[in-house]
C-alpha cells in the first residue's frame, strides 16, 4: 500500500512516479489511490480496491476524520488493504476466503500484548473500527468460506479477537516500500511478504531488502558461506546500540545479542 501523499507521487499499483502532479489518474471514489494509468487502476480495481470494499471503506474512513476519528495509513488503512487484497473481502457481508494470504499472514509472528492492558485494548479498538469501516458487524465479524467444502459447516467469523491479531502481525513484519526507481530512497508505502518475514535478524547483516516495484529482492552485502545463516536487520545499522535496542524491543519484542551488539555493550 502506497502512503497518501507521497513526495514525489508515485502508482498506488505499480509504485512508478507520477509524471503529472496532481495525478491524471485518480480513484473516483475515495481519491486516495493515484495510477499513472488506467491499465493500473483497473487492475487495482480488479485485485482489490473494488468500489463497494475497500474504496468505500477508505471513504468512509476519511469521512469519519472530520470528526476526529484516527484513520491513518497504518495501521488503519493498511489493515483495510491486508483483508481485501489477501483475504478477497470485496463487499459489506460478502465473505472472505479461508486459507487465502490473510491467514497465513495471521499465522506470522505476532506479539499480541496481553489482555487487559492499554496497548491491546487501543488495537481491539482499531479493530471494531475497521469492521465499522467495512460495514461489518462489530458483534459477528467478517464471515469467512473455505470454498473447498460445504457451507454452512465451513463458515467461520473474523471478529475482534482475529482482527487484532492480524493488526500485530501486520505490525511485526510490514517491509518498507521505496518507489520503482533505482535511485529513490523515499519511503512510499508498506508491504508484507510472507517468505521475506522468515529472515532473522543481525545488527551486522549479511544481506539486505529491496523492492523492484512490488516485488521483494534479497541482497547480499557480503560473501555469504556454505551453511551460514542469511539475515537482515531489522532496523536501520546506522542506529547506535541504545537505539537500535530501543527500536527492536518496542516492535519486535526482544533483546538483541549478535556480535555486534554484544561487543558495543562491553565497551
């Protein structure tokens, strides 16, 4: 998902930059999405942004912002995007798919803080917000299908619970997008790949992400050997120890010890 506006603009679709600023093609409904051209938005349309889902939810959310309802790029509208383009969510009581992207998605890492704390009920609130966005019922959820059985034995309900956890693994594992363009270095968007979440962590990695458009490469920055493990970090290297601890213990819960980290500590 691309940002709202974003400096330059680029496709919410393919992630090129915009040659026309404004964009000379906009989504006629929730005006968030800019395409650098029609075969974009049609296509986004047809994946997605479908005028009753997801574009009319993003309506409703910038709506609901005139009077002071939250309805940022992430994790509100982010969330939005992971159930309708990973789960098939098209419109208000349509279903989404069981064993489609959204779950296996749900099934990353997650880091749900406990109950009864600030932290999970804030997400459980954006969660009831989202399904309010859809036009869902906050009480029963989305329905989900497993189109490979029979209904209604393999219906089942997204509500709160399962909104919530999707939103922490969505927190977990969302990448950084930069615009299909070489040499750009500006953050557009966020994304999440499933095979790119099963990279470890290292504060002296040994590769590193990049995404060609949509796509998600991985990149050695050294000579890797047989049998090593390949990580990434999680976090920008430049950080200092302070930092980047403080940074790695607020999102993905934990106390770095690799060799650089370790070393850093005794001096």
């Amino acid at each position: 998902m691309v940002y709202r506006n974003t400096d330059p603009p680029c496709c919410s679709f393919c992630l090129r930059f915009l040659e026309k600023d404004p964009p000379e093609f906009r989504c006629d409904g929730c005006k968030l999405e800019c395409y650098c051209s029609t075969a974009c938005k049609d296509e986004a349309r047809r994946l997605y942004h479908s005028s009753d889902g997801e574009c009319a939810a993003f309506e409703a959310g910038i709506e609901a912002e005139a009077i002071d309802f939250e309805f940022g790029d992430v994790p509100e509208r982010f969330l939005l995007r992971v159930l309708s383009q990973a789960g098939g969510w098209r419109t208000p009581g349509g279903p989404m798919v069981v064993g489609a992207g959204v779950d296996r998605v749900r099934m990353l890492q997650a880091h749900v803080p406990a109950p009864d704390t600030e932290e999970r009920g804030r997400l459980a609130g954006i969660s009831r917000n989202t399904l309010r966005l859809m036009d869902e019922s906050v009480e029963d959820g989305v329905r989900v299908v497993d189109p490979s059985g029979d209904e209604p034995a393999t219906t089942s309900r997204y509500g709160e619970a399962e909104l919530t956890q999707l939103l922490c693994s969505v927190n977990c594992n969302a990448h950084t997008l930069y615009a299909n363009d070489r040499s750009s270095l500006v953050p557009v968007g966020i994304a999440v790949y499933l095979q790119g979440s099963a990279f470890n962590h290292s504060c002296v990695p040994s590769a590193e992400f990049c995404n060609v458009g949509t796509s998600l490469t991985v990149r050695s920055l050294r000579r890797v050997q047989a049998g090593e493990e390949i990580t990434v970090s999680y976090v920008p290297t430049t950080m200092n120890l302070k930092e980047r601890r403080r940074c790695l213990e607020g999102q993905y819960k934990f106390v770095c010890a690799c060799a650089r980290c370790v070393a850093e500590d005794v001096s």
